[in-house]
C-alpha cells in the first residue's frame, strides 16, 4: 500500500492522477476528502482509497499509515510545515513505514539566514533524514502553478506586476513534479536519493509575460515594481505577514542569484518523458487567465 499526502494539491493531486488506476493499492490522506477531484476518487479511481487525516492528528495518521510500505509526503508552505511534517515523519517511522518521499524545493537548506522558507525546508529535510527511514528527497525549482496568483491582474488588466527585475527562473509544471513522485514511490530503487526537478526552460518574467502573449492572442506585459509595492499587493489579497516576508525574501534570493538552477534531465530520465514547457501549460490552463 502506497500512502499519498497533499492530494487536494498541485503536486500531491498530480501524484494521484498518475497512479490512478494503475495495478497498485494507494492509500490518499486528505483533510476533506469533498475537495478531492472527482477523477482521482471513487469509480474514476478504483485503486485509491480515500481517508480523512490531518498531520496535526496522531490518531488519524495512525490510521491512513496502518499497512503502508512507502508515502509521499507535501503540504503547503508555512511557518508550521515543519513541525507538522514531522509529526507524519514520527508517525510513520510508528507504524513501520519502510520509505518516504519527501517534497522539498531546489535551494532547501537549514542554514540559510535570510530565506525562511528554504531553512523551513532544510530543516524538514534534516528532520527527515534524522528520523532514519529510507527517503527520496524532491528539490523543484518554482512552479508554474504559481503564476496562477497573477490571473486575475493577467484577465483584467493584461499584467503581471512583481519584484522580479530581469532575472531568469526555471519553471517546472508542478504536474511533472508529481509524475516524478510516483515513479519514485512505486520504485524502492530510488530510496536514499535526491533529485532536483526542473522543466525545460529558464525565462523571466518579462518572457513570460511575451509567451503569454502568444498562447492567449491578448497582450499581456511585466511590470517590474518595487519590493515594498509587492508587500502591499501581497497585503491587499489577504497573505499572512510572515507569507508575505517569506515570499519576499525567497522572491529576493532568486534575483540576487542565490538560487540559480539551470534546467535538467531529472523528468525525462525518471518518467520517460519530456517536461511540458510553458506553452503547453498557459494552453492546459487557458480558461484560468483568459
Ligand atoms: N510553489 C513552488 O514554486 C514550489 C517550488 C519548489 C518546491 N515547492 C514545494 O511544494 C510544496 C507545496 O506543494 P503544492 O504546491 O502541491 O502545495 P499546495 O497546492 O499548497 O497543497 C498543499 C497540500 O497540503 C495539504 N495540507 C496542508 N496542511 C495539511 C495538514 N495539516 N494535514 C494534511 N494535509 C495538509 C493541503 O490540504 P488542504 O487542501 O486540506 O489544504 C494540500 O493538499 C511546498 O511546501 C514546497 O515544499 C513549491
């Protein structure tokens, strides 16, 4: 039995749409199995069973873990990501977990003083390895998912507005990040491993405001503004304050080039297939910024 966290997620829902039907029992631990898509549950899904749980629920772990062999592991960024995840860690070292694979973020490392969320990582990553159960670490750069945050600006108004300057990001389709996940689940050949995912493409903002342009047949530009301007719109759509810093420093990291990955081969080596550039992706997700 596989066990899979974070299935109402980018990355956690796409591991359960690769392994949808596929001749492996898995097991998904989600908080509200309502928001679980329809195609990855039910008739749709006949080898996944879905069990309510929370990491800050011992019992409910104790229960989604009984008779797993190897989890995934995600969930959202946050202050207490840690010490959550590790609550799982613990929990599933209980119950004779044999491997983990654990989704991290290229960069992740619990000495980095002025990036909170790759020490948050880092910290999870040491706290994994501590606790000594076999584990696959995933490092993705950043995800494409996440210009799903400018829509509504890339809708109205034909913008997307950021402290980004010039600098080039490489983007992954967190769809591949999951695709990745799985074949390391279902394979104990990866266990003890770390893997930076990436997709194919470095660009910056202002390139990917150009493809957008092309993919949706509708201007849409980069406006480059200042970091405290960033702080406010982060403000006005409704982020806590410590996301709101956390995102600024990590979205400062990346421009000052403490974070600069270039794009590798990892999906295609391990799924056999080529990562989706951002084209296919803005196409897969028209109706969300058109
Ligand atoms: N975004 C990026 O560019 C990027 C880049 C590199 C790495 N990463 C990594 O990706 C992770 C985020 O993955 P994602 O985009 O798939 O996240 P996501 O879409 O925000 O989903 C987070 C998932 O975690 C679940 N979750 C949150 N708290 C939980 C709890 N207490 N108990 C059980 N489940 C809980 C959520 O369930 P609910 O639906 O109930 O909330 C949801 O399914 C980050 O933590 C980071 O490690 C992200």
């Amino acid at each position: 039995m596989l066990l899979v966290t974070g299935g109402t997620g980018n990355v956690g829902g796409a591991v359960l749409a690769e392994l949808a039907g596929k001749p492996v029992p898995v097991r998904a631990l989600v908080r509200d199995p309502a928001r679980l898509p329809a195609g990855l549950c039910g008739a749709a899904a006949p080898n996944i069973q879905v069990v309510q749980g929370d990491f800050a629920d011992a019992a409910s772990l104790g229960r989604a873990l009984e008779g797993v062999e190897a989890a995934f592991l995600a969930s959202a960024l946050g202050p207490r990501m840690v010490e959550l995840q590790l609550r799982f860690v613990e929990a599933a070292k209980a119950a004779g977990v044999a491997r983990l694979v654990q989704l991290s973020a290229a960069g992740a490392n619990r000495n980095m003083c002025c990036t909170r969320v790759l020490r948050w990582l880092g910290e999870l990553e040491c706290g994994v390895a501590a606790a000594g159960l076999a584990t696959t670490h995933l490092r993705p750069t950043v995800f494409m998912q996440n210009l799903f945050e400018f829509a509504d600006d890339i809708r109205s108004k034909g913008l997307i507005a950021g402290p980004f300057r010039t600098v080039k990001w490489t983007w992954v389709d967190a769809r591949d990040v999951g695709a990745v996940a799985a074949a390391t689940l279902v394979d104990a050949s990866h266990a003890g491993r770390s893997y930076t995912i990436t997709g194919s493409d470095s660009l910056s903002y202002s390139e990917v405001a150009e493809r957008m342009s092309e993919v949706f047949g509708r201007p849409v530009r980069y406006l480059d503004i200042t970091a405290n301007e960033a702080r406010g719109r982060l403000q006005a759509a409704g982020a806590s304050p410590v996301m709101i810093e956390a995102k600024l420093e990590l979205w400062d990291a990346c421009v000052s080039k403490v974070l600069n990955i270039p794009p590798n081969d990892v999906v295609r080596e391990l799924t056999g297939r080529e990562p989706r550039s951002l084209e296919a992706f803005l196409r897969d997700y028209r109706a969300r910024f058109v």
